[in-house]
C-alpha cells in the first residue's frame, strides 16, 4: 500500500485523473477497476473515478508495486517510439490495419524493432490501454499475417477473448479475404479458379505447386476474377478458397502467369521495363460472414472494409 497527500498543486483534480498522471505505467481500464474495487481510497473510504480531490486529503494505493516503478529502458521506449499506423477500423476489441508491403508483421532475423506488432504494442501502451508490466498480462496479438512484401489489411486483438473468437472464425473460414494482384498476360479463362497441391520447402522458405496429390502436399484453390487487362498486364481479384503459404504468388506462377515484381516465383525477363520492388499483391478487402454466434466480435458480423488505395492499381490501370 501506497499513501499520498493532496498537495495544493493537484486539489481539483478528478480522482481518475490524478491516478493517470501519478502512475503512468498504469493502463487506464485497470485504474478503473481498481477504482471500483476499492482498492484506490480517499481518506480511507472508496471513492467514485469523478470525485474531485481536496488538499489535504489522503490517498491510500493498494496497487500493485510495479506500477509505481521508474522508468525502465523497456518502458521507455515504448513511450517514445513513434508509431506509424494506417487504422482502418478500432475499437475496444480488434483493430483493423492497412499493412505498407515493405514491413514484417513480426520481429525476425532481420527486423527487430520497426514490426507491425511493435508499433501497434507501443500506441496502445501510450493509449494506456495495454501495459507489458502487468503479471501474466496478455499481450496484443495479430490474428493473421502478411508477407513482409505484401501489403494488406491485418487484424489484430487488443484481448485475449477477441484473439480467441477471431482465430476461431478464422479456421472456420467466417471471413472473407479478397486480394487484387497484377499479372502478366492474359488469364484463360478471364475467371476461373486455380487448384492444385501445395508443398513447401521451409529452407528455400518457398512452396511448390504440382496438379496432383503429393505426401506432405495441401490442397490449394483459388477463385480469381479479371478486373481490367493492359499493356500485357491483367488486374485480377483472388478469392482465397484455402489459405497456404504464397498460395497466390505460386499459383499464378504455375499457370504461366507470375506477378508483376515477385522476384521469387517470378522470371528475371518478366521484370524488364517495370520497376517494381515488391510483387503486386495486396489483401484489399476484409469481409466478416459469421455463421456462427461471434461472441465478443458479434457486432463486426455482415460489415465489410476496402483499402481504396493500392498502389500497383492507381500506377498501372489509371482510370481514364
């Protein structure tokens, strides 16, 4: 237990506020509850979160000692590093987000520090909606990944109960995720679907497609749609029936018909006269479709969001 004295310089402050201002590592709901549990007392009795201080009153914490800790080199930087997030939607349980191709989601051998998942723990640390200091404590999560050269919408969970519905809706195929990518030549047919048998190589870090069953090999579909064709390029709009690794990338590759700027499964003459550092793929619409009770999530069911713009699509096919 901690005790304070209201000084003169702090009387008529609201209870809540003052909390927030003298324990800063302590995540705003959480200074709620303790509120409401009593576990925060003016002059010895529970107060309400609104009540204004008066000098002289005293403050007894019964709070947790970690929350009263000085700054740490950890914390610290989680309260100066500068997110940068493009939010297309947020609320007490998800956020949903636009993902720049050139970024990891994850810290990896080659990025520790400007990950997706950095930058969205570090906003809602400074949000005090979520701290690391807490025991046990969960910590934001992404429900779904995007190659680091893929842009796209990426969801992630500020609670554990929303990680766990979303996983769930996500296994049972209750959301939709529908991709625009550029490819070279013409689909025959225009739209169609692309199935075939996906094995991957995890040290190439790459998969293969083959037309029948293989040991270790996973079913792959793939619904695709011709939006527009120029200049020998096709626009098209993929449907993910399964979700493998590089399923797109490789599947169209295997028809004959890479993307535009993979230098993995595409072909070195492909890239002549285009200067494109990232294949052509973008995740650009992110339906949810429950056909089961969403829980926590519930309110999300039917709703549809669309990244308006992606780069390829405004360079290549300009309206005219």
């Amino acid at each position: 237990m901690r005790e304070f004295v209201i000084g003169v310089n702090d009387a008529g402050q609201r209870l809540d506020r003052w909390l927030d201002k003298t324990l800063p590592l302590l995540p705003a709901p959480l200074a709620q509850k303790y509120i409401r549990l009593k576990r925060v007392k003016v002059n010895g009795k529970g107060a309400k979160r609104d009540v204004r201080l008066q000098k002289g009153d005293v403050l007894q914490l019964y709070i947790n000692d970690e929350f009263f800790d000085r700054p740490t080199p950890e914390n610290a930087f989680l309260s100066v590093f500068k997110p940068q997030l493009d939010i297309l939607y947020e609320d007490e349980q998800i956020m949903l987000l636009n993902k720049r191709p050139g970024m990891v989601v994850h810290p990896d051998d080659r990025e520790r520090v400007n990950t997706l998942i950095t930058h969205i723990q570090a906003y809602l640390y400074q949000k005090k909606e979520w701290s690391p200091y807490l025991e046990h404590s969960f910590a934001p999560a992404l429900c779904n990944r995007i190659d680091r050269n893929t842009g796209g919408i990426v969801i992630a969970a500020k609670t554990a109960e929303a990680l766990r519905v979303m996983n769930q809706k996500i296994r049972d195929r209750e959301l939709r995720k529908l991709y625009l990518c550029v490819a070279y030549g013409v689909m025959e047919p225009r739209n169609g679907q692309l199935k075939g048998y996906i094995l991957k190589d995890e040290d190439k870090a790459r998969v293969k497609v083959y037309g029948h069953p293989v040991p270790g090999g996973k079913t792959a579909v793939t619904q695709y749609r011709t939006l527009e064709v120029r200049g020998g390029l096709s626009l098209v709009e993929c449907d993910l029936i399964t979700g493998r690794t590089h399923q797109i990338r490789a599947q169209f590759a295997a028809a004959g018909h890479p993307l535009l700027g993979d230098g993995k499964y595409g072909r070195e003459r492909n890239g002549k006269g285009f200067d494109r550092k990232f294949q052509a793929l973008y995740s650009y619409k992110l339906r949810f479709a429950f056909t089961t009770d969403g829980g926590c999530l519930e309110h999300l069911n039917g709703r549809e969001w669309t990244v308006e713009e992606v780069d390829f699509v405004d360079e290549y096919f300009p309206e005219e």
